[in-house]
C-alpha cells in the first residue's frame, strides 16, 4: 500500500471537522513552504549557517554544508520532499 493510499484511508475516518482543519493545515503548509523555496539559510542536517551554494537540480537550487558537507534543498525535510510532482501536494 502506497502512502498515499494509506492517507486515504486514514482520511476516511475524520470527521467532517477534522477534515477541514486537515486541509487548512496542508493549505497553510503549502503557502509557508512555497514562501520558503528561496536560498537556504541553515542546513537541516547540522543546523549550521556555513552553507554555499552547489548546484541546480530539476529546476531547484541545491546548497551544501561546509560543516558536514551534506548537500540539500530547500524541500529537505519537508512533507513534500521525496514527491515526484511536487505541483501536486494540495491535491495530495
């Protein structure tokens, strides 16, 4: 069962309420994200601020650490960061 499945069954067993605060939550969610989408500014492995710029990828900027050398984007860390089509997260 995918995990998409798995939230739809899941999503069957709120209440009408539940749902809607669910889905003001994932609007509010999506609305801070996109708002974040610009130049990191601390790695979300180590939390250090000693981040440069690495490389594009798919249209978005990766960033590496220069504590932990670890590279990530923005969406590291969050809900939709292992989405194939991140256009897709309200609909999700």
């Amino acid at each position: 069962m995918t995990i998409i499945e798995q939230i739809r069954e899941l999503a069957k067993q709120l209440t009408e309420q539940e749902r809607v605060t669910v889905m003001r939550e994932l609007k509010n969610t999506d609305a801070s994200l996109t708002a974040q989408l610009g130049e990191a500014k601390v790695c979300p492995h180590c939390s250090s601020s000693r981040i440069i710029k690495h490389s594009m990828f798919n249209g978005r900027q990766r960033s590496k650490c220069k504590t932990c050398g670890k590279t990530f984007t923005m969406l590291t860390g969050t809900p939709i960061h292992g989405l194939k089509k991140v256009s897709l997260w309200q609909d999700y």
